[in-house]
C-alpha cells in the first residue's frame, strides 16, 4: 500500500472579497523535507500558511496532512495534529518568562505542568536559550524571540515545523545561528515548510523552492534551478538575488 | 510561581491568626461589618481576577453574576424552602451556566469590547430582574426570619459567624485561584491574554478555555451573592444588581494587581474600609466623597504602579534581596 503523502496542498485558493490572495496553489511536501516558499511582498506566502495552519480555511482547494483533510480544521486542532508554526511578526506572551512560554507550549502534550517544565528546559537546552530561562519575553531581543518561537513550536512536538520570515532583520552572526539551528532541527527528522526572504538561507538549507507571485506558483524546483529562471527573476525584478551578500 | 519558603509560611500563618483573633478584639459590629465586605468583595476580585487579571475578560459584568446567586438561593428559599447552602450551590451552577450562554457568542470579543458587551449582560440582567414579577421586580425579596443555626446560614445574636463564613469563602476563592494559577488552566489562560493566535498556534482551544475561565469566575462570584442575602436578608436590583458594584470589583482588583493571586484581596483590604468608613462619616454630606477618594487611588496607582500593590510590593521584596 502506497503511504499517503506527508503534506499535500490541493488547489488551494484564497479570496479576500475581490482579491486573489491564493489561486490553485499546488504542492507537496515529503516527510523529512525542507521546501521553502519564496516570492516578493504580497505573493501571498503568509496567506498559504495561514490557509494550511487553519488561521484561514480555503476558499477551494484542499490540505491533506498524513492522509487527512485539514483545510476545515481549527488552528489549535491542526497544532495538536503535529504541524507547528510561527509568525511573521513575532509572537511570544511577553509578560512570561522564556521557560514559562516553552511549558505553555509543552503543555499541549502534558496535563502536569512539572512534566511539562522537563520537556520545555530540554527544548531550551536544544535551542540554546537556557540561559536565558529567566528573562521575560518582553526583554528578548528580536533574534532571541525568534529563536523562543521556534522553542515553543517545537515543544509542541511537532513533525511538521512551518517557520514564517525567522530569519528576518537578523544580524549576520544571528542569522548564523538560525541556520545552524534549523539545520540541527533538521538532523533530528523534522520536517520543514518556511517562508523566507533570505535568499542566503533559502539556498543553503532548502531541497526545494516553491516561487509564488501574485498568488499563483510560477516556478518549483531545486534551489539552483529556481534562482537561473528567467521568471522568478522577473519577478523579483529590482531586487538583487541575494539581499544578504 | 516558585515553591512556598519557610518565610511565607509562617507569614500566612500570623496573619491568618490576626484574621480569626480580629472579632475578638474588635467587639463593635461595624468594624466586624466592615471585614465581611473585606472578604466579600475581596472573594469577588479573586473571582474577577481569574477572568480579566489571568484569562484577560474584562468583566465589568460581574454584578450579573453576584445577584444571580443571590436571588437564586432567596428565591428558592421563600418558594420551595431549599435550604440556603443547597440554593447557595445552585446558584453558582445557574451562574456558571449564563456565564456559558453568554461566554459563548462573545468569544471572539476581546479588550475592551468584550469589557463592553459585560456592561450590556449586566444591565440586561438587571432590568431583567426589576420587571420579573416572580422574584419581586422592583420591590425585591425579603428572606424569612429562620431560626439561627448553621444549618439555616442565619445568624442574628453576632455578626461572628458571618465573619467566619466569609473568611472561609475568600480562603477557598484563594485556593482555587492558586489551583488555578499553577495548573496547566493558568498557563493557558495567560497566553490567551496575550494574545489569541499565539494561543491557538500552540494548540489551545481558545473558546474552550475562556468559557472555563468564566465559569470559575461566575460560580465564586454567585457564592458571595448568596452570603450576601443571608448576611442583609433582603434584596433587591438596586442593591445587589446596579454597575458600580461591577465597577468596584474591577477597582480592588487593578489597584491590588490584576494577574497575580493574592493581589485582589490587597485591593480590598485598601479600598473597602476607605469605601465605608468614607460613605459612613462623609456620605451624609452627599454621596460621592467617597468614590472621589477612590478615584484618586486608583489614579496614583495606575500612573506609578500599573502592576498594582502586589507589583509594588513585589518589587520592593525584590530590591531588599
């Protein structure tokens, strides 16, 4: 018997009144797979993510996760399904500490919250923030808040982690850091959707690229392949290949 | 919410000591009098807390609650004889359940205009009360004089039983508040006060957990609408349903700190005895002295200590470190 696919987005389109956010938007993804969503400002990657975490349902067109059909589902029953996420504009609960954020997360898979304290300082330890256990979420630097997302969408025991813009406004030692963290995700069989402007990043560590623009997907492939094509660099036309370097 | 220290133990034991030993020194029954709207009102603000300071509701809605209680036990008790703490427990049920009704359709309301639509419950509860015949409209219900016992939740030799009641009411709203704080509950709670998507992107049914919150809150706050029949034995919309009660809880507990456990209760050890012996010395001299001297607490606190009392304070243990 053929095992179902990991991910599969099925013709999803997503209208906004007159606007086509998302139109027929197909792909897949494979499990242990690291497929980045690239595309220029207001292509509608967040859109897409919002349509397969259960932020949005379809407007048509269908997400199968591991077989089952997710797009009707709500967010937080996606999240205890296994597919975890963070946003684009960085969201921690600001007036916890950066372990009392990881146990909340930690919390969907524990009813104690001693259990759970064990899993989130694992997590920290894992991400490199148990130093900072004590700091409030307030006080973190951008990247470290980034890096606390991360933390509390992978102590929801993910297998799927979709990461919205992490690597954004990150220093260059800071955006070393994120890599080599996703990297280290990675290596331990998680599987990876992100939405990323970094071109840097995107090349390094992804499989695949899907390019939306204007809402519809123009171009699948390797990194390689996706950076020499005449219309993915069109429409980025103005902006350099690598916005880093 | 770290462990307790020997430190807080034996201070939780003195003032409880100071608590019960406080009838006994002060003999006079206003001073007593006073204490019970303490606890009273001090169990209402643990109640609120649990929704606005932890699950973040701004209830200003929660008389609705208080005169469900109330009218329900007194209703039961003038019309089939239910014993009061039977009515007392039922009460709290009805509460929690119009919480739910009620809860419901607003989930999705956040800040201020869930804030908003709580007035709008209370006052619809309100109206609701003064024109239904069955429980007396306008005019209210007088409870009957039972016999005084325990049994009967009337007492008219002292005021020390009602004392010790309360007491035990606001030590329970504490414990609950506490199990709440530290259970899986309180962490949710706070992360919907946040924000809702960083809830529901970590796996918790926001709606769910709201209506929780409510129901907490609304089942404490009808416990103390019930205590407070037994206590006057009459009631009616004018006194156990108007909006500035509302008003006062969502005071003690901002001026005590919202959010944290024994914060409100703070709040009404500062506020009530400056609300009553105000109302009492300046009240004849027209109304409204002693919301003004409210007033400008609040006002010091909120522009010095948003975090309240309990944040000040706090903040000082922390310094002394």
């Amino acid at each position: 018997m053929k095992s179902p696919l990991f991910l599969e987005v099925q013709r999803v389109t997503k209208r906004f009144g007159g606007l086509l956010a998302n139109e027929n938007i197909d792909f897949t993804v494979k499990e242990g797979e690291i497929v980045s969503i690239i595309g220029p400002n207001g292509a509608g990657k967040t859109t897409l993510f919002n349509c397969i975490t259960g932020f949005y349902h379809p407007s048509s067109g269908k997400v199968f996760f591991r077989g089952s059909d997710i797009s009707r589902r709500r967010a937080d029953a996606i999240c205890k399904m296994g597919i975890a996420r963070t946003f684009q504009i960085v969201q921690v609960i600001s007036d916890m500490t950066v372990l009392e954020n990881v146990v909340t997360a930690a919390l969907l898979r524990y009813t104690k919250v001693a259990r759970a304290t064990e899993k989130a300082e694992e997590v920290l330890a894992f991400t490199g923030l148990l130093e900072k256990e004590e700091a409030l979420g307030i006080d973190l630097t951008i990247a470290d808040k980034k890096r606390l997302e991360v933390s509390m969408a992978l102590a929801t025991q993910p297998t799927l982690l979709m990461l919205d813009e992490s690597m954004a406004g990150l220093t260059r030692v800071e955006l070393r850091g994120m890599i080599d963290l996703i990297k280290k995700i990675r290596s331990k069989g998680m599987t990876l959707v992100i939405v990323e402007h970094v071109m840097e990043a995107v090349m390094e560590i992804s499989d695949r690229v899907i390019v939306l623009n204007s809402g519809k997907k123009i171009m699948e492939g390797v990194p390689q392949e996706v950076v020499q094509n005449k219309e993915v660099i069109q429409a980025y036309l103005g902006e350099k290949y690598s916005a880093v370097s | 919410m770290g462990k307790f220290g020997l430190k807080q133990i034996l201070l939780a034991i003195i003032v409880l000591i100071l608590l019960i030993s406080f009838p006994w020194v002060f003999r006079k029954p206003f001073p007593q009098h006073v204490m019970i709207l303490v606890f009273m009102f001090g169990m209402m603000a643990v109640a609120w807390n649990i929704m606005g300071g932890y699950a973040g509701m701004f209830s200003f809605g929660q008389v609705a609650f208080f005169g469900i209680g109330a009218y329900t036990s007194s209703f039961l008790l003038i019309t089939y004889q239910v014993n009061p703490w039977v009515g007392l427990i039922i009460g709290g049920l009805i509460a929690a359940l119009v919480g739910l009704a009620i809860g419901y359709p607003c989930s999705n309301l956040r800040g201020h205009y869930f804030a908003i639509a709580s007035i709008a419950f209370g006052e619809i509860v309100r109206t609701l009360f003064t024109n239904w015949k069955l429980i007396g409209a306008a005019e209210g219900l007088t409870l009957p004089m039972l016999d005084e016992s325990f049994k009967n939740f009337i007492f008219h030799s002292s005021k020390l039983p009602y004392y010790y009641i309360m007491l035990v009411f606001l030590l329970l709203s504490l414990l609950v508040c506490y199990f709440v704080a530290t259970s899986k509950m309180g962490y949710y709670f706070r992360a919907i006060k946040e924000s809702h998507d960083v809830a529901k992107v970590l796996g918790i049914n926001v709606v769910w957990y709201r209506l929780i919150a409510i129901m907490i809150s609304a089942f404490l706050t009808a416990m103390a609408g019930t205590f407070y029949a037994q206590y006057i034995l009459y009631l009616d919309p004018d006194s156990v349903l108007i909006l500035p009660i509302s008003v006062q809880i969502v005071l003690i507990s901002m001026l005590g700190g919202a959010g944290s456990i024994l914060g409100p209760v703070i709040g009404a050890v500062i506020l009530m005895p400056v609300s009553e012996v105000t109302r009492v010395m300046l009240g004849h001299k027209g109304t409204g002295i002693d919301m003004m001297i409210y007033g400008a607490l609040i006002t010091v606190i909120s522009v010095y200590q948003p975090k309240g009392v309990w944040g000040l304070l706090t903040g000082i243990a922390k310094r002394l470190k």
